[in-house]
C-alpha cells in the first residue's frame, strides 16, 4: 500500500492546459542576436523538459528553425506549463501568427502567412449604429478611424440577434487610453463601463499596440487580440443588461414612493388638525371626518408599504449591481467552476470567467473546448438564451 501510494506521487501530473491571455515578452525574444536567442532557448527547453515540433513540417531540431520560430518558442517555454499561446510576431513590416500549444513533454506550434495590415477598413459609424443597433460613436479624446470602426464591426459581428439585445443602444467611446490608467503595454483594450450616470463602452487607440503581439483563432484566420478584448466588453454588456434593467426600474419606483410619502405627511396634517378642533368643540360632523380620515390613513400606510416594498427590492437589486452575479453568470458558474476558467485573467471572478469564455467561444471555440471542454456548447444551449433575458432577483 505504501510503496504503491509512493509510486503514484512520483508521476508529476500533467499540467491542465490552459489559454494563454497575457501578453507574451515576444518582442524582447525577437530582438534578441541570433546565436543568444538559440543559446537561450535551447537552455529554457532543458530546464522546463520539453522538445519542440513543427505541426506542419514535422521538423523537431531548433537549428533548422527561423528566428522567428525560435522567438515564438522561446516566449512560449517561458510561459507555464500546459499553455495555449495565440502570438502574432513583427518582423521586417509583417506581421506574422505562430500558435503554440505546451501538451505533456512537447510544444508543438503552426506557423501563418505574413501579413502587411492587421485590420480592414469598417463601415461608417452612421452605418454601425443602423446595422447593430447600438448607441452613438463618440470621440472622447481620440478619433474614430475606419480601422476603429472595423475593430468594432468584427466584435458585433459575432453577436447572435438576442445578444446585441444585450448591447441595443449603447453608446461607444473612442479615447486615446484606459482613463484609470490601469493599462500596461495597451492590455487594457477596451473597457464595459455601467455608472449611475449611464453606461458606455470605451475602446482605446492604445489598443492597436496589442494586436501587435497577439491574436485570437487560428493562424489560417487570425483575428486581433484588440477584436476579442472587445468582444470580452460586450460579454460584460450582455450579461449585465439585468443590472441596467433593475436601475432603469428602480427610478421611477423610487419617485412613485416619494410623491405617495409627500401625500401622506399632507394627510397626516389635515387630519390632525381636524382632530385637534374635534377635542376643542366636540362636534359630531367633525367625529364622522376624524373617523374617516383614520380609516384613510390606514389604506395609504399599507399602500405606503406596499411601495417601499418595491423599492426595496429593485434598490438592493441596484445596490449590489457591482458584486452580484446576473444570472447568466451564475448559470455559467454551475457549468463552469472559478478555477478550471481556461485563462488566468478568467479565474479572478465570476463575471469575467463568463466573459472570458464568451470571447474564446466566439473566436476560437476549438481553443476553449481544449481548456474547458464541453463549455462551447453552453454559448449555443437554451439555458444560456434564457439565462440571458432573465431578470435579476
Ligand atoms: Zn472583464
């Protein structure tokens, strides 16, 4: 029993594998000289045990491989153990897409064709907004250029009709960065930002940084990191409306509340004094109007009630707008727990496990099914249709 529980332990699990959503220090591998990058590589391969494969080539041996390849590898190795990495690497005015996968003892990666320009040309705003559904396209600080304009057709492009419910009239803003300044290197693309004053969705021209070092998809297809992150946002979006719907609701309750409250202090007023001159004169008619204005009051405290009740109910719905799951969310973490989320970014809370997911699922749903099998089809199942039109409780 013993020697065999030891034997066990012995075998090092195989890493889960994992979708790489951070920035790989690809640029630093490329600049690297040639004979550093391969001496470098070649002791990172040894010290994380692992061999190297083309997919396409079959090709195994580094010093047969370009720079490029061995750049993209090396970022790769020194990534953790059972990655996923979508990278897009510049070199001499091309950009390049090489996706790794570390599985078990080897890293195997495919390599795409070169391309000049990462991005087309969008539609118009005015033609965005006619299309989709959505809000105005407001310039905060930066200008809306048809590469923006196409960043922004490519995420809504990957809507289904009962998701751009979700995101029906909001409005986008373009700025030139993340305003709280949280954004290293542009990772922080784009940003679902729900105030009490309204909500918006801002996406930044930092952005553009990014797609220099990542996609998302295949390397036949690549599709820039800049179009997941936001199609990330508009997860956010989609599964928030709940919130923006028990806020919208919420108002005018609350004024329905206060006009039945400023009515009932009037009431209360007139009805005491009536029943201050009742005490003075004791005259029968002013009894039956004291008798009436009791039985009065009573109906307006228990409609009172009734309306502080709702208020109640849609406040704490408001209140707890920020932490409480919304139920897509919540049906998503059933299916979904926290820490099996396929990238680390995705492990942090509920709603960004969900958003996370959504983005894959709709770029790259063959990545997502090799780090959190069977979650795909959530994305097309009834559960999730229901889950995302039902309100907050
Ligand atoms: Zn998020």
């Amino acid at each position: 029993m013993h020697t065999f529980l030891l034997a066990l332990s012995l075998v090092a699990p195989a890493p889960a594998p994992f979708y790489e959503g951070d920035d790989p220090p690809i640029a630093k591998a490329l600049q690297l000289e040639d004979k550093q990058l391969t001496s470098i590589l070649t002791n990172q391969l040894k010290t994380r045990n692992v061999t190297v494969k083309n997919v396409l080539s079959g090709a195994t041996d580094i010093a047969g491989m370009t720079h490029l390849e061995r750049a993209a590898l090396l970022a790769a190795a020194s990534s953790q153990p059972g990655n996923e990495n979508d990278m897009m690497l510049e070199a001499d005015g091309q950009f390049t897409p090489v996706e790794t996968r570390w599985d078990g003892d080897v890293i195997s990666f495919r390599i795409g064709a070169p391309k000049k320009s990462l991005y087309g040309e969008g539609p118009s705003a005015a033609e965005l907004q006619t299309k989709y559904g959505v809000g105005p396209f407001v310039e905060a600080g930066s200008k809306w250029t048809k590469e923006m304009l196409w960043l922004v057709d490519a995420a809504l492009a990957t809507l289904a009709k009962d998701e751009l419910a979700g995101v029906a009239g909001l409005p986008f803003h373009i700025m030139e960065k993340d305003p709280s300044n949280k954004a290293v290197r542009g990772r922080s693309v784009a940003m679902y930002r729900q105030e009490p004053t309204g909500t918006q969705i801002e996406l930044y021209a930092l952005a553009l940084e990014s797609d220099k070092r990542k996609f998302v998809g295949s390397v036949d297809h690549p599709v820039p990191n800049s179009v997941s992150m936001l199609v990330h946002e508009l997860a956010h979006a989609i599964s928030r409306k709940t919130h923006r719907d028990a806020q919208a609701a919420y108002a005018p309750q609350k004024a329905a509340y206060d006009a039945l409250a400023a009515k009932a202090v009037e009431m209360q007023k007139a009805a005491s004094a009536r029943l201050d001159e009742y005490r003075k004169t004791k005259d029968e008619a002013l009894k039956k109007a004291v008798d009436e204005d009791n039985a009065a009051l009573k109906k307006m405290q228990q409609e009172l009630n009734t309306a502080s009740k709702n208020m109640a109910a849609l406040g704490a719905a408001q209140r707890q707008g920020g932490a409480q799951p919304s139920p897509v969310e919540k049906a998503f973490l059933a299916k979904l727990p926290l820490p099996k989320s396929p990238t680390a970014y995705g492990r942090t809370l509920p709603g960004e496990s969900f958003a996370e997911c959504f983005r894959l699922a709709k770029l790259d749903p063959a990545a997502l099914e090799r780090a959190a099998p069977g979650i795909p089809a959530f994305f097309a199942s009834a559960e999730y249709k229901e889950a995302i039109a039902a309100p907050l409780k």
